[in-house]
C-alpha cells in the first residue's frame, strides 16, 4: 500500500484535557497501528491493489473479491478512518467554522449550533462501535454513522469531518458517559483542515 502510517501532527498530550494523553497513545499507537498492520498482511498477495492508494482501495471496496473485501472493510476503514481523524483534531481550534464550511453549515443546518445538536445527537444514539461523519452525498451535505469501520467512501460519500464513538476512543477519561467525550471533542475540532477538505471536494 502507498500510505505510511501517520505520525500524530501534535503531541499524545496536545489535546489534553479534552482528549487525555494516554487515551491517544493507546489509541494510535495500539488501536491504529493495529488496523495498520492488518492491512498490509491483507495486501501482501495483492500487488495490484497494495499499489493503490488507501482512499481508492475503499472507493472500490464493493468491487473488490469477496475473499479480501471484509478484511478491506475493517483494516483498510480501520486505517483511513483515524487517518483522518487525527488530522481532524488539532490543540487549537478556530472553536467554529470558518469560510465555505461555514457558509455551507449554516445553509444546510440553519445554523452552526445546530448542526453540533444533529452532530453530538447522531454521535452520542449510535449503537455500538463506529463512527459520525459530516460528508458531502451529491454535493449535499449530510450527517451519518457508520458501522464499525465502514468508510463512507464506499458509499460514495466524500467525508468532511469524522468522530470516533467506539469506546477505545474515550473509554479511559469518560468511561460511559459518550456525550461528555462529544462535548469535549468540539473543543479540538480542526476547522482549517475541515474547510481545506471541503473546498478541495467542491
Ligand atoms: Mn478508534
């Protein structure tokens, strides 16, 4: 596969007291360097899709070969999932969105606070593991789950931000209480690296 694994762009304790240190160690160190490590096993036999990128390798899950396509699902989702999620949180936030993103928010959700209530709402009901997503679907904005480590990019989604509600991911700090660890994450969302994403998808 072309990707590397990530290295964090800030420190295990940058996103403290919101997202606790050793929470993010774990979380990267364990959890996605597992997923990691599963995925190139997976694609040890298959130069061909090895040779792709990670992002095209799910695009393309539903046409790939029932014998690779579920482990794809979970190591390569797995991978691209909190990917994505680390460079969507950053120790500084703008605490809002700005440019398009925020012209687009407020356009499709009437507002900025409502759309964290829709947000936190689907973030904080999804049963089980998985994740939230903000994503474009037909040029439309949307907010959605997925399941385990479903990427909407199978789906033909193009995400936009992305919050991780498996329970590795606050369990430490925030043990049941998932809507405190929502809470806390709008506090670290990185809305450069949000309207980046959105005005290079539009
Ligand atoms: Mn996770």
């Amino acid at each position: 596969m072309t990707d590397n694994f990530p290295t964090l762009p800030y420190k295990y304790d940058a996103l403290e007291p919101y997202i606790d240190a050793e929470t993010m160690k774990i979380h990267h160190a364990k959890h996605h360097a597992g997923y990691f490590k599963k995925l190139n096993d997976t694609l040890k036999d298959y130069p061909d899709i090895a040779s792709k990128p990670i992002n095209e390798i799910l695009s393309n899950l539903n046409n790939m070969s029932e014998k690779i396509q579920d482990s794809l699902r979970n190591s390569g989702g797995g991978h691209a999932n909190h990917t994505f999620f680390w460079s969507g949180m950053a120790p500084k936030s703008a605490g809002e969105p700005t440019g398009k993103t925020a012209a687009a928010i407020t356009k499709t959700f009437a507002s900025f606070n409502k759309f964290k209530e829709l947000f936190s709402t689907a973030a904080a009901t999804h049963f089980g593991s998985g994740w939230a997503w903000l994503v474009l679907d037909h040029s439309q904005l949307v907010i959605t789950n997925t399941n385990n480590q479903d990427s909407p990019l199978s789906q033909r989604q193009t995400p936009i931000l992305n919050l991780d509600v498996w329970e590795h991911a606050y369990y430490l700090k925030y043990q049941n209480r998932r809507p405190e660890y929502i809470n806390a994450w709008w506090n670290v969302v990185n809305w450069n690296e949000v309207e980046k994403r959105f005005t290079e998808t539009i």
